[in-house]
C-alpha cells in the first residue's frame, strides 16, 4: 500500500496492514442524530473511484483482473487522519501473490457491548464498453446530470455504497461519534467473479476478521431500491460441451450439427429443471421477483463459415437458485440428467424435436456438463428479527414511508455462511435496481442522501 502506516504486521503469510486501536472511547460523543451525508466529500470520493473503474473492471476470462487495491487506497487516504488518531482500526487483507487485491476491515470501537457489521459493499465492478453497450456517456467518469442524477460503472454496484460507508467513517471520528455497538465495515475485493482462494470476504473469514459478528446484525450493503431485500438466491455457473460431426452444409447426412444439438439440448435441460423447481409459496411470502431459472448466457463455436457444419460447441450459463431449494442436491440432479441424455442418445431414444444426433454411417453427437466452482447459496432473511424491525424503522423514519421489501435471485457471497454463525443478516442498498450489471448506471444523489441516515439511525437505534 502506497499510504503511510504507523505499523505494519505480516501474520500467517497475510500481508495485513495494521493501524493502533487507541482514543477515547466517545468523551466528547456528539449526538449520532446530527450527521447527514457531506456530498462534496461523497462526490469526491465516488468520482476519484469511477475514474478507476476501467482497472476495476472483473473478468477474468476476458483478460480483466481488477486491481482493488487502487479503490482501497481511495479509501485508506480519505480516513488517514482518523486511521493515525487511532479513532478507526484498518487492515488491508490479502495473501501472498494477491496484494494488488486488498479487502479493506474497519473498526470504530463502541462504548458498549456487542457488535454490528456494515459488509458486502465492493471494490471491483463488471465490465462496460460504451460503444457495443450504447451508454449515452463515459461510464467511467462520474457524471453529474440534472436532479442529482449520478451517472457512471460502479455509482449503484457498488462504489456508491463504498463512498457512503467512506464518509460515514469519517464524520463518527470527526465529531468524536462512538456507537454503542462496535462497528465494523468490511469493503471486500472480487465480489463480481467467482470465489478464488486468498481473495474477497472468504479470505476474510479465514483469518478470523469476521468472528466477532457471530450472533450480531450485519447489514450487507449491495442492493437497491432500499428494501429490504428478504432474500436472495444461490448460483452455480456451468458448462456444456457438445461434439458433435462436422462437414459441408449441403451434406447434413454426413454431419452432426454441434450448434443445433446444443441449443436443442440447452432448451430440454431448462424444461427439465423449471418441471422441477417451480415457484413456490415460500418465494412468494418472501416476495421473490423471480423464481429459480437455469439459462444458456455464452455461446462459443469455432466456426466462421455458413456453409460448415460446426463440430465443437461450448454453452456456459447458470443456475439462480431461490433459497428453499439445496444447492448440492440441484447440482446433482442436474448433472444426472445431461448424463441420462447422453445416454439416450447412445441408445437411440433421442426426446421428440431434436435435431440429427447421428450420421448415416452412425456417428454420433456427444454431451459433457459440469459445473465450474463449488456456488454460492442464497439465504431467505429471518422475518421475525431485531435487525429488520430496525431496518424497517430506520427506513421508516428517514423515508417517511413504509419500506417495500422484496426478494431477487442475484447472489451474494457467504451470506448463508454468516447466517449459519448466527448473524442476524439482513439485506439493503441504495441506487437503482433496473441498472444493475446494465448499461447506462446511474443513481440519484437522494438515494445516497437517505441512505446514510438508514445507517446513522440503525447505529443509533442498536
């Protein structure tokens, strides 16, 4: 890290950066009731972000491989005054051969028991490209357009919510603000990809930086439209592989179709799993917006030429998975089921549609599936806890209006995990929902505005 430390600890092959825990413990606490958000320094902090997004940007298998250290430095520099006073606690996580990609935890000791986590909010984003994509601006430059409308890659998912928890931090240490529980904000890198070991909130709770929120409220901070979100489902990414004959177009009977058989094959596997995994009463009392899919989402084919008959065809896609289904039973099922269509094809029992899975001399089509990775579950958030009735109230008091909750098959990493520790997770953010993962990005200053006060309350209130 470029930012000057007054010490520096390496443990267990961890590159942690380490500041003193030290200060008064909130002598001079000034009323949590008194902070609202200071938008030249949200501003500040979000534009000098976006301007980074195009090192932020996280896929992997198109050559992008974020360097999150470069958000975290933003951070580290805005709290530097309060990180040397000893008013807030910093450690940059991250193993060995990954110190480009820093989890950032900080903590504001409280003056009583117990503790809450604000966690989830991220450092990298997906990929944008204003030409293919048709955004109307630079996605990666913060945008200030009419009515506090904030345009740019990562304003909603999620350096919004960074910049947010960024200024939170330093108006409790500048006003001398200690909550009654201990705070802990965890800013996380890859959170856009799947896991990979060293990296992210994983990483994290492998070296122990979650356990004092076992049992306490952790609010994750990477959705929208406020909420609560109730729920959220579980995903696993997956690959079929088809091999099929190929030749000349004008000879199909010496040629299996690979792309054809794929798609046919795409299409009886979803029929299969959505005959399944139907909706069910638990999604709606929970308010899901979807209920579980699976879908092809890539398609690759080495072929250029329309009149060759592709042989190889590689489809990857996922599962969204609502919470009331198990996330290893699925995969099991559904790995069985390709297992069975390709066994139906070696016996000749092709399903009705198909299209040609043998040659006239008695070739045939093949199929490989498997999963890549081991998935994230969902979780459905408990209905009955302290922390959503807090959620609830903080939203009530600083939106004036009852909050809308709703559940979504976007995933989450860990959260199940928490929820298993007996954290009493619940789930929110602010932005606009409709621009997730979309072109266009954008969110309105107001949102951010109210967002913070949620925050402010929900210290005040726990």
């Amino acid at each position: 890290m470029k930012h000057s430390t007054p010490g520096r600890s390496s443990r267990l092959g961890v590159v942690v950066f380490m500041y003193p825990l030290a200060g008064h413990l909130g002598s001079n606490r000034a009323p949590m009731t008194a902070l609202a958000l200071r938008e030249d320094r949200f501003l500040d902090v979000l534009r000098r972000l976006i301007a980074l997004t195009p090192r932020l940007q996280n896929n992997p298998s198109a050559g992008m491989v974020p360097q999150e250290r470069l958000a975290a430095q933003v951070v580290l520099d805005t709290l530097a005054p309060h990180i040397a006073s000893g008013f807030i606690h910093a450690e940059s996580l991250a193993s060995p051969g990954n110190e480009s990609r820093p989890s950032l935890v900080l903590t504001v000791k409280g003056t009583g028991e117990g503790a809450v986590g604000f966690v989830g909010a991220h450092f990298d984003v997906v990929p944008a490209d204003r030409q293919s994509e048709g955004w109307e601006h630079d996605p990666f430059t913060l945008w200030e357009g009419p009515d506090g409308l904030l345009y740019g890659r990562g304003v909603t998912d999620c350096l919004g919510h960074v910049a947010v928890a960024t200024d939170l931090l330093a108006q409790l240490a500048e006003t001398g603000t200690r909550p009654r529980r201990t705070l802990k904000v965890v800013l996380i890198a890859n959170e856009e990809s799947s896991d990979l070991p060293g990296l992210g909130l994983g990483y994290v709770a492998e070296q122990g930086r979650l356990k004092d929120l076992s049992g306490q409220p952790v609010y994750w901070l990477d959705s929208a439209n406020f909420g609560p979100t109730l729920g959220t489902g579980g995903i696993s990414q997956w690959e079929l592989k088809v091999t099929g004959v190929g030749g000349h177009s004008g000879m199909p009977q010496n040629c299996v179709n690979a792309l054809e058989l794929a798609m046919a094959t795409s299409l009886e596997l979803a029929r299969w799993f959505h005959a399944h995994y139907p909706p069910s009463e638990d999604e709606k009392r929970w308010g899901f917006l979807a209920t579980s899919s699976l879908k092809a989402t890539v398609v690759e084919a080495a072929n250029t030429k329309e009149t060759k008959i592709p042989a190889d065809v590689t489809l990857r896609g996922d599962i969204r998975l609502t919470p009331f289904h198990d996330l290893a039973e699925v995969r099991r099922a559904t790995e069985a089921f390709v297992r069975e269509l390709d066994a139906r094809l070696e016996r000749g029992d092709v399903p009705a549609g198909f299209p040609r899975t043998r040659t006239a001399d008695g070739k045939r089509g093949t199929l490989s599936f498997h999963f890549q990775g081991s998935g994230t579950e969902g979780i459905a958030c408990r209905l009955d806890s302290p922390g959503l009735h807090a959620l609830k109230d903080a939203m009530k008091a600083v939106r004036g209006v009852d909050a809308q909750p709703f559940s979504l098959t976007g995933s989450l990493p860990l959260v199940r995990d928490l929820q298993r520790q007996g954290c009493d997770v619940q789930i929110t953010g602010f932005g606009e929902m409709k621009y997730y993962h979309a072109p266009n990005e954008q969110a309105h200053l107001g949102d951010f505005r109210q967002g913070f006060s949620i925050l402010r309350e929900l210290l005040e209130r726990l």
